[in-house]
C-alpha cells in the first residue's frame, strides 16, 4: 500500500517552494483534501492544478484521484489510532520522557520504512547480490557505520565484500569496480559530494548500483541502478542521524537475510564455520 502521508513528510525538504506550500496543506489539512477535486485544492493553495498532479506523480502516484483514494484508505486505517506526542526532546525532558520519544521515533521509523518497501525492487537488489562476483559498500558519516555493518554480514557467509573508512579509498573500490559487481550505497540526503563522485565512478563502469536512501528525489537517486526508500523521525540532534540510521540497518538487515534464504544450504554451512566461540570464565572457572 502507497502511503501518501508518510511520502508527504519525507519529501517536505526536497521540493521547490510552490510544490512545498501544497505539501504543507496537504499534511496538516488532510481530512479537507478528501471533499475536495484537484482544481479546489489547487485554489485553496494558490497555485496551478499542474502544479498539484506533478507533486502526486513525484509521490509515486498516477495522478491526484489516484493520490485521494490512497489518502481515504489512510486516514480510514488510522484515524482511531491514538499517538503519542511526537514533540522533540526538549531541554527539560527528564530521562523517562526521552526514552519514550527516541524509542517512538525508533519504532515509527522502522513501521513508515516497511510501508515503503517495494518488495519487487528488493527482490532485483537479491538477484543482483546473488549473481555479482563482489560488493562494494559506500557511505560517509553514519552512513558508514552501516556499511560496516553490512560487510560483517556478508564476510561471514563468504560473499566477498568491501568497505573502506575514508574517501579516497571508497573512490578507488568505485574506481575497480565492474559490470560483474555490485555497489551498495547509504546515503540518508542522495546528495554527498563525496558519494556522487563514487556513484558517479561506479555507472562509469557499468556496475549496478544499490542506493539505500530517504524518500526524496536527489542526485543518487537518479542515477542508481535501484533505489530502497527509508524514513527516518530524526531528533533535534540530527547529527547522530539516530532514526534514520537504524531504517537504514533494517533495510541492510532485509537484503542480507534475503540474500542468506536465497543460498541457504550454502549460508548456514558458511555460518557454522566462522562462528567465534565466546569463551566466558565465571568465578574463575
């Protein structure tokens, strides 16, 4: 099921001012929207019914009433669930309060990601990582915690797989990188200088191209090969990048998982073998 809510609040910052003012009546009028057609709306913001269906199409809607009826079916599914005040932390917060709201954004990030799966698109990234001789994995920042992560799970059933800490070295992976392999990019904006460069290097070489980012047009977006859509409820301290960081490990998480049922027999077996025994003394003994 699209989602127009969710894709409503996760391209608020990646649109132009004309196609932002329709955004922001949409989010905080969307009952309103439902009586009315795509010339009322359009009026009520003040701007061209163009205007409008371009925005659901960016959406990855077919038009406004296609847009309309997935709002009806939101609204419909939630309009008796009751959510928490989702209010950012805030400088009196006590430790119980910011444990609830991180936790809520945790978990509200993770449920609006599974809503904008396209398990199609998943199912072509496991193909790719299934038939590709290695994985390059590239990302900055947080986005490179990630990228860790994602090679300590391949190396571990045998997959080879690279990573690099800095970006020199991510642009000579790009650099080596061939038809027969398989870029995975994290990018929460699509729009790091230094991760175009290498995506850029990447479709140079004809090598397929991952991109694990928000649900925005960018930069990455349109060049890579297939794009996996994450959300993220970021706190105020955005430089931890902390929701958005753990959508992104889910989606990591789903493709390595995906790729394991697809090799089974062969996973397990390598699974077993670099298993580290953890030797744990207590009292001595």
């Amino acid at each position: 099921m699209k989602n127009p809510l969710i894709r409503l609040r996760e391209i608020h910052n990646f649109v132009g001012n004309t196609e932002r003012m329709v955004v922001e009546f949409l989010l905080q009028n969307p009952e309103e929207v439902l009586h009315c057609n795509i010339r009322e709306l359009a009026a009520r913001v003040y701007v061209s019914p163009a205007t409008v269906i371009r925005l659901c199409k960016k959406l990855g809607f077919d038009g406004y009433r296609d847009f309309r009826q997935a709002l009806v079916y939101e609204l419909a599914l939630y309009q008796n669930n009751e959510r928490m005040d989702k209010n950012d932390v805030e400088r009196d917060d006590d430790i119980e309060s910011i444990v609830e709201k991180i936790t809520y954004k945790n978990m509200t990030s993770l449920e609006e990601t599974r809503k904008l799966i396209d398990v199609e698109k998943v199912e072509k990234c496991v193909e790719l990582l299934c038939s590709c001789n290695h994985i390059f994995l590239f990302g900055m920042g947080a986005s490179l915690c990630v990228a860790k992560d994602a090679y300590l799970k391949f190396l571990r059933v045998n997959k080879p797989c690279f990573v690099a800490e800095d970006w020199h070295s991510q642009y000579i992976l790009a650099q080596n990188s061939t038809s027969r392999d398989v870029g995975i990019f994290i990018s929460y904006s699509g729009e790091t200088g230094e991760m175009i460069r290498c995506l850029e290097q990447v479709r140079a070489n004809q090598t397929p191209a991952i991109l694990i980012t928000r649900f925005a047009a960018s930069t990455m977006a349109a060049m890579a090969t297939y794009v996996l859509f994450t959300s993220a409820n970021e706190s105020l301290f955005r430089s931890g990048a902390t929701s958005s960081r753990i959508a992104q490990l889910n989606m990591i998480d789903i493709l390595y998982t995906a790729y394991a049922a697809a090799n089974y027999d062969q996973c397990i077996s390598r699974l077993n073998i670099t298993h580290i025994e953890k030797n744990i003394k207590i009292d001595g003994r």
